[in-house]
C-alpha cells in the first residue's frame, strides 16, 4: 500500500539545536552520543555559543573532532567563553574543518532537502539588560556605557543581517545567538544577573522583521519556551536547560513544533519557574 504523506509533514523541517557545552579538554563531552543521535534525522543543526569553555585550540579541536560525521549543515555563533580564545582566526579554521559555518553578524540561505528555503541569521549578540522593563540603574555608569555601546554594536549587525536576508526568496527565518533578546527565557536566573545575559533590542530587532525563531543560549539557569514582546517563539537550547540537544520542527508557513524537549516537560518547566518566581 502506499504511504501518503501529508504535505505539512512534507514541508516541516527539522533543526538541532544546543549551546553551552562548554567542552573541556579533561572531561569527558555531555553530548557526543546524543548529538549524533539527534542530528541524524536532523535538516539543519545550529550550535549557540559556548561550545568550548576557555577559547583553547584543543577544546575546539576536541569539539571538530565530536562534530565531524554530522551530515546535515551545521551552523554555529560563538560565546563569551568561545571569546577567550587569542587566535580567532585558528579557533574559526578548527570549527570549519569539523564541517561547521561560523555566524558572527552573517546571513546565509539554506535550502534543505524538501525544499525549503532556510533563511539563517548567526549572532553572539550581547548583554545590556531589558530596560525599560527592568530598572537600568543595576551597573555603574562607566560600566553601563561600555556595555550598552557593544550592545548597540550587535544590534545593528542584527539588523543589517536582518535586511539583508529580507531581499532573499525564503520560506523561513531563523536567528541564532548567544545571548537572550528577551526575559522570557531567563527563567531562575537571579534579576540582579540579567544585564549579563541579553537585552531587551535584540528582541526589538527581532521583531520589526519576519522572523520564525530565535534559539540561544548563555542563560543555564534559564527555561526552554519564551518569546519576544512582539510574539516571536524564542527557544533557550542551553545544555544545562535542555540536558541534551533540542529537537525543533518548523511548518513551512512558520508554526513551531517542540519535540525536546516535550510539551509535557515544557508545561512541568513552566510551572516550577513560576513558583519560584512567585513567591515573596
Ligand atoms: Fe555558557
Ligand atoms: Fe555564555
């Protein structure tokens, strides 16, 4: 008999995502079997940060040599702790050789085996708080300035990314960064910490344009399911949030499918942040 295959199943893709894994090169990885596992069936796999934990050539040697054998294109932004590292340029040449493209303020188009049309957009972004819905007098004026100065830097690349890719014939779009353009996701994180963990104009870049889905990482205290004040799904794929690599799927006309981790789990995620957070 014939299997008739529905055309939304047809159109879905499928995207791995996961960041902060920090590797190390004296312990063992958190995601190797996993990854590999996930990323099989995987149309697009997008990495958000923190994958090495001191910027060291080895780490990234280490991390080419777990990510090699993935077939699906493989796309990755860097954070902070990626940041550490003295030979930029090295750290990038590493990450290719593993078959990863480097996203810092590019847009690439990728069309996946069904035919859709990924519009992709890679950024670290940075931190700089969610004024005006949190106070913005949590840092020193100096401090504040230097880090609104780079936030602002971030933003524009986002945006000029942004637009580029709005000239692209593409049926989605998608934003990978490092840090959060939303509180949303920021979960347990302490308020005090926020300002080291996105800001509120990535989320406004975010939204003067059509984007499907923002993941990223940076916040391990953080939950799983947010969104921008404009609606857009925003998904932290953090290790130590997720506890293995995410699992998206993606209609063509841009609906979002959480498959891990569960809607179930989601749901239980939720409510536990939002007793913590209740309480007095
Ligand atoms: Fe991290
Ligand atoms: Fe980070």
């Amino acid at each position: 008999m014939a299997v008739v295959k529905d055309i939304e199943t047809e159109t879905r893709i499928r995207i791995v995502a996961v960041g902060d894994v920090h590797l190390r090169i004296d312990t063992p990885p958190a995601i190797d079997r996993s990854l590999h596992e996930a990323a099989a069936d995987a149309d697009l796999v997008l990495l958000t940060g923190d994958l090495t934990d001191n910027g060291r050539l080895p780490e990234v040697e280490k991390l080419a040599g777990l990510l090699s054998g993935i077939e699906a294109p493989t796309y990755a932004v860097l954070g902070n702790h990626d940041r550490r590292s003295l030979r930029r340029r090295e750290f990038r040449r590493v990450l290719e050789s593993g078959g990863v493209a480097l996203l810092d303020g590019d847009s690439t188009v990728v069309t996946v085996t069904n035919g859709v049309r990924i519009g992709l957009v890679g950024i670290g972004g940075y931190g700089g708080g969610f004024w005006p819905d949190e106070a913005p007098d949590l840092l020193s004026t100096r401090l504040s300035q230097a880090v609104a100065v780079r936030a602002r830097r971030e933003a524009v690349r986002l945006e000029a990314a942004l637009d580029a890719l709005a000239l692209e014939d593409t049926d989605l779009t998608i934003v990978t960064m490092h840090y959060a353009p939303t509180t949303s996701t920021l979960g347990l994180e302490p308020m005090l910490k926020h300002w080291m963990l996105g800001n509120s104009i990535l989320g406004r870049v975010v939204d003067r344009h059509d984007v499907t889905l923002v993941v990223h990482g940076h916040a391990h205290l953080g939950n799983y399911e947010g969104a921008t004040p404009g609606g857009t799904p925003v998904r932290n794929v953090a290790l130590p949030v997720v506890g293995r690599p995410a699992v998206i799927e993606v209609d063509a006309d841009g609906t979002v499918h959480d498959i891990v981790p569960s809607p179930d789990a989601i749901a239980i995620e939720a409510s536990r942040v939002a007793r913590a957070t209740d309480s007095p």
